[in-house]
C-alpha cells in the first residue's frame, strides 16, 4: 500500500517524463535555439563552459501574450533533453498548501531533486510573486523568499533546470530578475507569417487533408492567431468534418475521412465570429 500511495502534500506535484519534442513545436526557431544553447550545451559539454570561465544561466523566464507556445517549448525542452517535467501553477502553489505556500515551494524543488534530470516550471509565476509589498501579503513574500533560496542554491541542484513563464513581465517581483536568479529572459511573440505555417505544419500535417487544401493561404487568413488559437482551428475543421459524416449519415468509416478547405473555411469563420464577439 505504501509503494501505491503518495503522501498526500506531494499529492498534486506530479512529476513524468515529457514525449514532447521540437517537432511538436512549430517555428519558434530562434528561441529552441536559445535554449539548446543555455540548457543543453552547459550538461553535455560542462567542462568547455568550466574552460570558457561562464556559468550558465540558473533560471529561464519565458514571456509572452497567451498561447503563444511558452509551456509546448518547455515540455519539448524537457522532451528533447530526456528530463522529467514539473509544472505547477502559481496560482494551484497558492492554494494547494493555503497558508503554507512556501513549503510547496520546497517540496517542487525537493521532487525535483530527487527525480533529475529534471526540468521545473512554474507557469503564471506572476500570481506566485505579486510585487512584494505592493499587492502581496506576508504570504506571497514568504514564497518569493523561498524561491529565492532555492535557486540561489541551484549549484546543488544538479540536472535541475528551472523556468518559470509570465504573460505580464511588469507584475514580477524584481527581486527574481536579478543576476542569478531568472536573468535569462524569452519573449515569446505572436507567430509571423513563416511561423503561422509551421504551426499549421505541425496540427494540420497529422490531419487527413483533402488534395484542395491549401496551408499557405490558411496561414495568411490566420494572421493575428496564436498558436494555441491555430491549433484550436484545426480542431474544430477536425470535428466539422466528423459532424458532416456522423449527422449526414456517411458511413463513419475512418479510413475515408478526410478534411477539406471548405472545413477550414467553416471554423476560420466560426472563430473569427467568436473573436469579435
Ligand atoms: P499561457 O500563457 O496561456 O499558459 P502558453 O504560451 O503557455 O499560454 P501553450 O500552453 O504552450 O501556451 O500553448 C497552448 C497550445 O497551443 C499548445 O498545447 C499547442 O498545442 C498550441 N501551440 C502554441 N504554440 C505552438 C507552436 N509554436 N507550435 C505548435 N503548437 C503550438
């Protein structure tokens, strides 16, 4: 019963292996980049940054508008680098261990440990650190702290990588964008024309497209969308396609669906009703 249970406080930090890779993640080449470079050259090739003089980065800070791709990125780091993934959200952090926060805080770290490689993050770390003494309560300061100790005791967290993701940099405590702390900043943008295609590449290329449809003009009308909007797209040009089997009573034969620029042209519609309601 005890191999089968999990101490209820550690309950909610699940800690597993990620299967995402940088092929799940359309465009975003510069930053995958960046990355390979701040988190995954200093573990292969340790001793040419010992040689060089440099430390690499100790935390990475991820922002952008929403779904743009910050917490894919980090799954698909913690894919390609085979390192377990921890993500927690502030605001979950906050109300897990009500009153206690700080403890969690620990805890991700000691999880963490215990499981490295491993790659933590903390999404929406905004909620977590509320500008100390502004808007934040004894609380929140307690948490920042806590973080704070940890990461300043990163060297001995070896093959824990830590990231953290906002969408608004302004509300971060500047206490944890100092050297040594989150000083590697990542800002995430909408996706551009090239990058719009990419993605497109990635959600629509596991769709059975009909010979008509045509990406490059999807990724045109999808100008302003994020990725998680265009991933949305294509989920819904999925299900019109099965709506117009299951309800026109085709055979449901799966072998013969397929989805068709008239489906596309559907759900572009659909959202973009959305969007401006
Ligand atoms: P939030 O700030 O709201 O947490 P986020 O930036 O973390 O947003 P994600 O959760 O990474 O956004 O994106 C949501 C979904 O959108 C992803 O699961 C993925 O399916 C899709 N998506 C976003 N960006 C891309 C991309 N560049 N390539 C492929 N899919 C993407």
């Amino acid at each position: 019963a005890q191999a089968g249970t999990q101490p209820s406080a550690l309950r909610e930090i699940v800690t597993q292996p990620s299967h995402k890779r940088w092929s799940d993640v359309g465009g975003l080449d510069a930053i995958k980049q960046l990355l390979v470079e701040a988190v995954q050259w200093p573990t292969r090739h340790g001793a040419l940054y010992a040689a060089a003089g440099i430390q690499p980065p100790k935390g990475i800070l991820f922002y952008g508008g929403p779904g743009t791709g910050k917490t894919l990125l980090a799954k698909a780091l913690a894919g390609e680098s085979g390192a377990n993934f921890i993500a927690v959200k502030g605001p979950q952090l906050l109300s897990m261990w009500a009153g206690e926060s700080e403890r969690g805080v620990r805890e991700v770290f000691r999880k963490a440990r215990q499981t490295a490689p491993c790659i933590i993050f903390f999404d929406e770390i905004d909620t977590l650190t509320p500008n100390r003494g502004v808007t934040g309560g004894a609380l929140t300061d307690r948490v920042v702290a806590q973080l704070l100790t940890e990461i300043d005791g990163v060297e001995d967290l070896r093959g824990v990588t830590v990231l953290a993701a906002t969408n608004r940099l302004d509300q971060i405590d500047a206490a944890l964008l100092r050297p040594g702390r989150f000083d590697f900043l990542v800002e995430f943008h909408a996706p551009d024309h090239a990058g719009r295609r990419a993605i497109l590449d990635v959600h629509a290329g596991r769709m059975p497209l009909a010979p008509g449809v045509d990406l490059d003009a999807l990724a045109a009308a999808t100008e302003g969308m994020v990725g998680a909007e265009i991933e949305a797209l294509c989920r819904q040009a999925g299900v019109a396609a099965i709506r117009e089997r299951v309800m026109g009573h085709a055979p449901a034969d799966a072998a013969a669906l397929t989805v068709t620029s008239h489906h596309f042209d559907e759900a572009l519609s659909a959202m973009k009703k959305e969007r401006a309601a």
